[in-house]
C-alpha cells in the first residue's frame, strides 16, 4: 500500500541528537577531581568518562578512553602538566588538553601554549567560566581565562618591581624564582616552596638566563641586588 503524502508530511518530527563532549580530569587531588565531576554534571553536554592522578597515568587514559578534551592540572606527580600536554598533542592531535590550575603566571601560559595546549584557566574561575573553556576547547578555539589575559597583556606591573636588567621584563614566576636562587635555594627547594614541578623551575631559570644574559652564579646575585630582592 503506497504511502500517502499527507503520512509524510504528518509524521513526527526528527530530533538532533544533544552534543556529547567526553572529558578526562586529571589532579592529584581526589577532592579537587570530585567537585570537577560535580561542576561538570551541571552541563548535559559534557560527559566526565575517566579520572587520572598523576602524568602518566593521564597519557595511559587518554589512549583507551579517547576523550574529546582532558582537564590537566599542572603540579601533579611523576610528570608536570605541560609537559604531559605536549605528550599528550604528541601521540593524540585531536584530542583538546585544556589545562586547570591553581598557578596564575603569564610565564607558565605561554609555556602550555607552546606545548598545544587550548586554553588555560585558574581554579578561582567561576563555574561558568570553565565549563565555557570546555566548550570553546571542543570547537577548537582558544580559551584563556580574563585574569591570564590581562597578565600577558600587562609584563610589568606598577604594584611589584619586575623589571629585570636593562628594563627587560619579568613574571611574578621568574622574580621569585631569581630572588630564591640568589639566596642559595636549590631547584628542588624552590619547588617545594612555590608548589611547582622541579621541571618547571628549571624552564623559568633558563628563561632568567636567556632574558638578563647571565652566565654565572655572580651575575645573578648582582641582578637579584639591582632589584632589591636581597
């Protein structure tokens, strides 16, 4: 029996399907990971499928799960956010790495970017904020959180001296990290103090290094002096 028109033109109407966006969490933090999940449930477009505590289990993760975008902290054990998040790009193109974190430093932004990362946002940010940096990291666009865009657009600020020789300009990460090697701080204490990875301190003394031009101990202790750090 043939169907009639008005059959096609009566029948129920097709509805899209609701986007899904698989996400990974990745903190060392069991709390931190439960309120992410918690956050992340509001949103009927995102979807958490797993949870990671440390760099390579995150990496592990991202290969059997296939998620769309991973939410990587930066201080986590075994390797550091970064430099998960190039592995990450590395071995998984399509796969989004937006990094979360306590760590508000233009320095450590520009070193995600570097590394492919999508976007970057504090964990003050409002429960708004992040899950729109999820969305815009799935659409493939850069997120970086307003507080973190003020910081690379504004280098020097009238509140700290952050000038280093000759004018050049220095994060709040690299003037502490002068100012704690100047009094004889090891890399691995200056970690311990500033909550970051040993990695990381190292990438921000050869960017003292490669800014000021120092090449010895001396040198970095004078310019530590020119800035009344000591």
């Amino acid at each position: 029996m043939p169907v009639m028109e008005e059959e096609l033109v009566a029948g129920p109407a097709r509805q899209e399907s609701p986007v899904t966006i698989r996400v990974l969490v990745a903190d060392d933090h069991n709390v931190i990971r439960r309120g992410v999940r918690a956050l992340l449930s509001s949103d009927p477009e995102v979807q958490v499928v797993g949870e990671a505590g440390d760099g390579p289990e995150t990496v592990r993760l991202v290969g059997e799960l296939a998620p769309d975008v991973v939410l990587l902290d930066i201080s986590m054990p075994g390797e550091d956010g970064i430099h998960v998040a190039r592995k990450i790009k590395d071995a998984f193109p399509r796969v989004h790495v937006l990094i979360l974190t306590m760590h508000e430093d233009a320095s450590l932004v520009r070193a995600a970017l570097q590394a492919g990362a999508a976007g970057y946002v504090i964990k003050r940010a409002r429960e708004s904020e992040i899950l729109d940096a999820i969305h815009a990291a799935y659409r493939g666009d850069l997120y970086i959180h307003p507080a973190m865009t003020r910081e690379l657009a504004e280098p020097v600020s009238t509140g700290r001296p952050r000038n280093g020789a000759n004018g050049v300009p220095l994060t709040d990460g690299e003037v502490e990290v002068l100012k704690m090697l100047a009094r004889g701080h090891t890399h691995r204490q200056i970690a311990d103090t500033l909550r970051l990875p040993t990695r990381t301190i190292e990438d921000l003394r050869a960017s003292l290094v490669r800014k000021l031009g120092i090449s010895s101990r001396v040198d970095l202790v004078a310019c530590a002096e020119k800035r009344g750090l000591l």
